[in-house]
C-alpha cells in the first residue's frame, strides 16, 4: 500500500509518500520561515497563501524523489485540523481533488494522530503505548490503544510547553523559531544561574504548567542590568529555562508512567512526539527516566517529530488498512482533539 500525505496546518507545507512495509519513498518539506519571519509568528494570511502557491510544487517534487506518478498511489491522506484553517482548507481540498480525480480513497487525517502515530513509522513501536505529545499548541499526555483511540491522561493548565519556548526566545530577542533557537543558546550556557521555579512538580497526576516558568524568564530578563541582554546572559537564561523544563517533564513522566503502568502492564513504552521532542536535552532527560523505571523511551528523529508529510502519509496508511477513509465533504476542522476521533470498535 503507498499513500501520499500532505501537511498543511501550520507554517510547513510538507508531502511525504510512504509505504505500509514502513518506507518513506519521497518526502519534502518547504518551512515558510522567510515569510514569517518579520512579523516575528506565524501569519496565517500569509501561511495560507504561501501554502497556496507553493504546495503543488511540493507534491511534484515528492513524486519525482519517489520516481512515482499518481496512478501508483493507493490513497490520498491530508491533515484536516487541528491548525490555522486557510492552510488547513488549501490541503484537504487539493487531497480531496487528486483523490476525485484519481478515485482514490481519501483520509482526514488529525495532525496530532500523525505526530501521536509516527513512532510506529520510525520504530517496531506495538499498542497500547504512553504518549507524550508536545508540539507549538498541544501539551498531552495520552494512551494510545490504536489508531483513532486516545485516553487523555493530563495536559497543559495553561501554555503549550512549546509556546514557552516560542514565548522565551521572544523575550530573549532570540527569533523566531523559539525551540531550536533557545536549545541552541544553552548549548554554551550555565543551567545553575538561575533557579527558576518547576511547576507542578511533585503533584499528584500528571497535568503540566509553564506560564509561571514564563513569568520567571521575563522577571529575570528584567532583572539583569543594561538596555539589552549579552549573549552570555541569554545562553544562562536559556540553559536555566531548559533545564527547567526538562525537570519538569522528567517527573511529570513518571507520574503519567506510573498510571499507564497500572493500567496497561503490558505496555512499558514511552513515545515523544510533536516538535519539542526535537529537542536533544529533553530526549535524554526523558530516556534517562525511562532506563530507571523499566521503560522503553521512542523518539522519532527530530525532522519526523518537527511538522513533515511523513507523518500525514503514515498516518493514513494505519487508518486505510482498517477501512478509515474519509467522505470528500469532509469538513476541515480547527479544534479537534485526539479524543473526538473515531476508530474501529475494538
Ligand atoms: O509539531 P510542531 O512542529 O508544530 C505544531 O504542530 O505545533 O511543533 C512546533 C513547536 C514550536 O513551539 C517549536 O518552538 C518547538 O516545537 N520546537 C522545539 C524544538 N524544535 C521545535 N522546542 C524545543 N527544542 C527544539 N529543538
Ligand atoms: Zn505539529
């Protein structure tokens, strides 16, 4: 079975095509950093427009890399929500077109069941599993029993831990994009300069908060003397916010294991997903605890955790081989949690 994947939703205009036996054939992703990058966020005007101009490029260009033609796919599969809904729009509907015209089946796929699922593409990853999803704007952790059945264990009271990151770079004067550019400043910096506070740690569940751990990087921003901040400070600050936040989720993670563990005896696996899981500190903190609790820790590498059709295409393969497709009215959706989707019965 080949699908093609088409990613959309956010400032990635992203296809991949891959195979059930887990090959990824073609895989391109065009990041719209440029166009975004001066207004210091993502446009969703421009996202979409760019998105428009550029997205049958992108699947030309991931045909040509898989040296196939239309007629060799065997379903069309596009992110269909959650996201920035102009760019959602322009995906599904030139996935709906190829697949009408091709009569081919057509799958709306939910970008967080692509990040949720894409463990299974990368590794011999079996359900049921515990997920940790951290990506720009979601911040969950889920069991996972099979494709389109999630159990929300605890998530985010507040800010997305991306959004932090995103948010600290800002105040850091660091750019746009804020994760890689914050992971990058501690690489040289003294995680021990500044105590910022761990929220919610110690507390029983696992829901998460970082808006305080936000406050805190802006007060010590404020704090420091002179108009502007050395690289030296923001290295400190980066490094200490970092290693906060790895803190944080380490035993936040062991909460969530341990309710998984008593659920599912079975399961003993740990999956990281969403763009955060890029992040080289995090993976080891968060493989380190697994080693110490008879946990196996899978992370995707990082340019299959960050947006990219890969994860589109292989989520559509795992729900066309259970009969998951999608009628061409499909209407694109903005919100759409993981619990809202549907599977087969079990
Ligand atoms: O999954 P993703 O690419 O897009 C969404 O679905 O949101 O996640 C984007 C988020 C952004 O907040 C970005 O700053 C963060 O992932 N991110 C990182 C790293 N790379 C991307 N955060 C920390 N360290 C990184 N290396
Ligand atoms: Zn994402």
């Amino acid at each position: 079975m080949i699908v093609l994947g088409i990613e959309t939703s956010c400032d990635e205009t992203a296809a991949a095509i891959v195979t059930d036996d887990r090959r990824i054939m073609g895989n391109v992703i065009y990041s719209q950093l440029d166009e975004h990058k001066a207004f210091g966020g993502v446009v969703p005007e421009i996202a979409a427009r760019a998105h428009l101009d550029i997205l049958e490029d992108v699947i030309r260009r991931t045909l040509a890399e898989a040296d196939m033609t239309v007629a060799d796919l065997d379903g069309i599969a596009a992110t269909s929500g959650p996201g920035l809904i102009g760019g959602v729009i322009v995906g599904a509907v030139t996935a709906k077109a190829m697949a009408a015209t091709r009569n081919l089946p057509f799958v709306a796929v939910n970008h967080l069941e692509g990040h949720a699922l894409t463990a299974r593409l990368t590794d011999d990853v079996a359900f049921p599993y515990l997920l940790l999803l951290v990506s720009g704007g979601h911040c969950q952790f889920l069991t996972v029993t099979a494709p389109g059945r999630y159990t929300l264990m605890g998530g985010t009271v507040d800010d997305a831990v991306g959004e932090a990151f995103d948010k600290c770079a800002k105040m850091m004067g660091l750019g746009f994009p804020g994760g890689p550019a914050v992971e990058a400043a501690a690489r040289t910096g003294d995680a021990k300069r500044f105590a910022f506070p761990r929220p919610m740690k110690g507390r029983a569940g696992c829901d998460m908060s970082f808006s305080g751990l936000k406050t805190s990087v802006r007060k010590a921003i404020l704090d420091l003397p002179g108009e502007s901040l050395s690289a030296s400070d923001a290295a400190d600050i980066a490094a200490s916010f970092q290693a906060a936040v790895a803190d944080v989720l380490a035993d936040r993670c062991a909460h969530a294991i341990a309710e998984f563990d008593e659920k599912h005896p079975d399961g003993k696996t740990l999956v990281i997903a969403g763009g955060v899981a890029a992040n080289t500190a995090l993976r080891e903190k968060l493989t380190g605890l697994c080693a110490l609790v008879g946990f196996r820790c899978v992370v995707p590498p990082p340019a299959l955790c960050t947006d990219n059709g890969a994860m589109i295409a292989w989520a559509g393969v795992e729900r066309l081989r259970l009969g998951l497709t999608n009628d061409l009215d499909f209407a694109p959706r903005p919100r759409w949690p993981l619990a809202e989707l549907e599977g087969v019965s079990p």
